[in-house]
C-alpha cells in the first residue's frame, strides 16, 4: 500500500522556494515591476487562494553529477503503471505555450492542494496499490534515475542539494522519484524505494 502525504510551510522571503521530502524551487505572488514569459502571466495571490501545483512528464535525469542519465523515455505522470494519485474528476491538460510542447511537455492538474499562507502538516494524498509488475516497472524507472517536473504557479519545483561545506547549497530542477538503498553490499544492487512524502517550503513575495 502507497500512502503518498505532503506538508506545507511558508515564510515573507523575496522568492518562492519550495523544497520537498527533497524539496522545491519556485516563485509565486510576483512582485509590480517583472518580466513576462511566454505562457507565465503575473498572478497575485490573496490568504487562501489555491495557488496550482502540476505536474510535468517525469524525464530521465539525474541529481548526480557524475552518473549519467540510463535513458532518453519520457513517461506522463499518470501513466498507469505508476498509480500516482489524481485529482477529482481526472487529470486535466493544462494549456502550454509553443516552446513548452516543442520541448514535449505533457502538463496535467494535480492532486495536491496549496493554499496561500495555510499550513499544511502530512496532509494524505490517496491510498494506492501498486501490482507486482508495476511495482517492477516503477523500480526500474528510480534505478535509471526518472525525475519528478513539477510547476508551481507556472515555475519549476526544485530540489535543494547540499555539498560537504554549508554554503555548498544548490538547487535542481526537478527531484528523483525515489533512491536506491545506500546500504547495499559493494557489487550489489540497491533496493529501490520510491519517496512517499513530500515536505514542501514556499516563500513568496510580500
């Protein structure tokens, strides 16, 4: 059994950043003077509105710098082999701007629930079984590294990453779906467990 939750904390900062069970990078509620991207209107936001968390295609990239992605598939978030959680009523399509479908996205509406300045703690997704050979496929695709693409109020989520110093911090588009276990014998395979929570931290402009 899947049981998928996520928390939600916020703070005034001059930027959104989102950081989840591994973690998050974007901007909401944009400031009077800003620039305008194709598709990303400025959007102001109001104690309680919902502010759209979707999802992207989940892409074959790594957080790793040295491995390299193992390969080139793209998968659709709801995919049926990996039972995510959908939405009421369906997954919609969400519209996209030229570049975004010559890049080949494939943004859909979410299941998670964001609300302006409302604290979230563990919040439950859905309750989901995976089959044995789904569960095999999922297992491959966080062997070969697949990455989760999220959009917050249009901007890509990110995955902040520390190195061996503390000012060594940095951000990622995107985050893995899950890891392998660390604790395997030198030669062997690692087990492969998917994340299941996700701790999201959005800071925004006031």
């Amino acid at each position: 059994m899947w049981l998928p939750c996520y928390s939600i904390s916020g703070g005034a900062r001059p930027w959104l950043l989102v950081v989840g069970a591994i973690a998050v990078v974007a901007r909401i509620a944009t400031p009077t003077s800003a620039f305008y991207l194709p598709g990303l209107a400025p959007q102001d936001y109001k104690e309680g509105d919902l502010v759209p968390l979707h999802v992207n295609s989940i892409t074959p990239s790594s957080g790793d710098t040295v491995r390299k992605p193992e390969s080139v598939v793209s998968y659709s978030f709801y995919d049926s082999r990996f039972h995510f959680c959908q939405p009421p009523g369906n997954p919609q399509p969400v519209n996209e701007w030229l570049g975004s479908i010559l890049f080949g996205d494939r943004i859909f509406t979410s299941a998670f629930e964001i609300r302006m300045l409302k604290v979230e703690n563990c919040k439950l997704l859905c309750a989901s079984s995976i089959p044995q050979d789904d569960a095999s496929f999922v297992a491959r695709r966080i062997s070969e590294g697949y990455s989760f693409n999220w959009l917050l109020d249009g901007l890509p989520v990110a995955m902040q990453r520390q190195g061996e110093r503390v000012e060594d911090t940095s951000y990622s588009i995107g985050f893995e779906m899950g890891r392998e276990d660390v604790e395997a014998e030198q030669g062997e395979v690692g087990r492969p467990s998917i994340y299941n929570h996700y701790d999201l931290t959005v800071e925004y402009h006031t």
